[in-house]
C-alpha cells in the first residue's frame, strides 16, 4: 500500500511539474507575441521603405487578390452611376419649383379643415391625416402637368375650331406623358431591385468576406515578419522562445493565406455579372420601346387629325387674293372692278 502511495505522489509531482512548464511556455510566448502597436509601426516602415524583408505571398494568391479587387471596381462604379435610378426626380427640370407653393396649399388646406373641427378629437385626425398624394417628380410628369394646363387654358379663353383642336391635342399628349412617365419609374424600379441590390448585396457578403480574409492574412503576415526580425536581434538566452513564437506564427500566417485563397476562389466563382447586367438592359429596353410606341402613336394621330383639319381663315383669304399666270392680280384696290361677261 505504501508502494502504491509513493507512487501516486511522484505521479503528481511529475504532472504538477509539467503543468508549470507548460504554463511558464505559454506564458512566454504570450508576452512575446507581437502586439498590435509593433505590427502597426512595422506596416509603416514597410510603405516607407525602411524595411526591405517582406515575406512574399504565393503569385497566385496576388493574382487573386488582383481579380477580387477588379470585381469589386467594376461593382462600385457602376452603382455610382445607377444610384441615380433610386432618386425619382433625377431628371426634373431644375428650374420647377413647386415644394412651397404645394407646403402653402396644404397647410392651408389643413388651417379651413380645422375651423370646421368640433371636437378635439376630430381637430386631432386632421392634423394627423395624410396630405394629398404627390404626383412624382420626373421630366415626363411635369410635361404632362404642362400639356394638361395648356389644354385647359386654351378650352376656356378662347372660342375657336382651331383652339379647341389643339387644345383635345394637347390632353392627348398630357396623357401619353403620364403613360411615359409611368414606364420610366417601373423601369426605376426593376433596376433598383434586380440590379443595384444584387450588387451591393454581393459587395456587402462575397466582397466583403474576402476582404476580412485578406487581412487577416496581412495581419498574420506582419506578426510573422516581426517575429523574424525579434529573433535575429535576440539574445542568446531567448533564443528558444523566440523561434518557438516564430514557427508559430509561421504556421499561422500560411494558414491565413491558404484559407483566403479558398474564400477569394469562390467569390470570383459566383461572381457572374452577366445575369445582372442583363436585368439592368431588359429594364431599359422595356422602357425605351414603350415609350417609342407611346410617342408614335401620337404622332401618327397627330398626323391624322392634321389631315382631316378644314382650310384655315388664311388659307380662304389667300385663295381670293391670288394671281394670273401672267402675274396680274385678280384684285386691284387702284383700278375698277373687271366689267362682268
């Protein structure tokens, strides 16, 4: 029995011994394990040129990063420019100024709807209610607005055939540019929704995944490369540690590279942007042929009515005033009147 004890107490000795060692190592490579401020000041010693030492990444791990980065340009600059489809009035005359003139109608609108209020409650309502709905603010709808109120104008001041013609032309064209003006905010809204989504959905997921890995692995990169430099300027005594802490590293930062270049693969894999330019094309042509048709049958009527229009006051007066073939005027204020046959 007494064997046995003396056994188990040389047991716990021994793991007892070894835990301390154990704790005493990794409390040395802990402390030794390059911090933040040292990777930060090596990384700008790097871009000025003070250090030359740079551990290299495998070329086609460079080569990736160079496809990933030329994705990510192709994404950002088209958005930069169809952005603009999700700001409705992109193409509103500059000059139209209308908020006040509509904020004034409203509020005054609301102010002779509060007069009639008899209660509180009902004044409340009032005051919460939504204002009228706005038309949208695109270069087609205030064509339409414009068209209408010329159409208006023309059927109420003045009393003539010609007037009122124009003025049933005028409405038709007001309608035809709501119908355009229709087209364009469905076409709006397909390239917000099938295009500017899918790409910021794929910079904000694919692009940015990559991206974490790659610096991750320029992280793991600069603690390795700072470890080396550590361990050729170390003292003999510290030595072990240091290329202990090193190799560590070493095998950290190969993994890093290995695991980005997993993840960069199979961003440039789906990363297909024919299907969304495609949308972006669809949605535009859709819009550009509607509009096409709109415009040509208002023309074509345009025609038509034109064709069928009665000979004009002028046109009557000039028939009168007409000349000879010889150039001699049928009306003569100077001379007398032609003696009759």
């Amino acid at each position: 029995m007494s064997n046995f004890n003396s056994f188990a107490n040389s047991l716990r000795e021994n793991l007892q011994s070894f835990s301390n060692t154990v704790s005493q190592k990794t409390h040395e490579l802990s402390t030794n394990i390059p911090t933040l401020a040292q990777s930060t000041q090596r990384m700008v010693q790097e871009k000025l040129g003070q250090v030359t030492d740079i551990s290299q990444l495998p070329q086609e791990y460079l080569e990736l990063e160079n496809k990933v980065d030329t994705i990510k340009i192709v994404y950002e600059h088209f958005l930069q420019v169809t952005a603009v489809y999700e700001n409705e009035s992109y193409d509103y005359p500059k000059y139209v100024s209308e908020s006040v003139n509509e904020f004034s109608k409203n509020m005054a609108a609301k102010v002779q709807e509060l007069s009639k209020a008899t209660s509180a409650t009902e004044a409340q309502n009032i005051l919460v209610a939504p204002g009228p709905v706005k038309e949208p603010k695109t270069l087609n709808y205030a064509m339409s607005k414009v068209a209408l109120n010329a159409s208006e104008y023309l059927n109420h001041s003045f009393d003539d055939p010609m007037d009122a013609k124009l003025s049933k032309v005028l409405l038709n064209y007001s309608d035809v540019q709501t119908k355009v003006a229709q087209a364009r905010l469905q076409q709006d809204t397909q390239i917000q929704t099938k295009f500017n989504k899918v790409i910021r959905e794929n910079l904000a997921e694919s692009i940015a995944r990559a991206n974490k890995a790659r610096k991750d692995v320029q992280s793991k990169r600069l603690q390795y490369d700072v470890a080396r430099t550590n361990l050729q300027n170390a003292k003999p005594e510290k030595e072990a540690g240091l290329r202990v802490q090193m190799e560590t590293l070493e095998d950290q930062f190969a993994q890093a590279t290995e695991d980005a270049t997993v993840v960069m693969q199979e961003v440039i894999a789906s990363a297909n942007f024919l299907p969304s330019l495609k949308e972006l094309a669809t949605a535009q042509l859709e819009y550009y042929e509607q509009s096409a048709k709109l415009m040509k049958e208002f023309i074509s009527s345009v025609d038509s009515s034109s064709s069928d229009a009665p000979a004009s006051k002028t046109s009557k007066t000039s028939q009168t005033s007409t000349t000879t073939d010889a150039g001699i005027s049928l009306e003569d204020d100077d001379d007398e009147p032609l003696p009759p046959k």
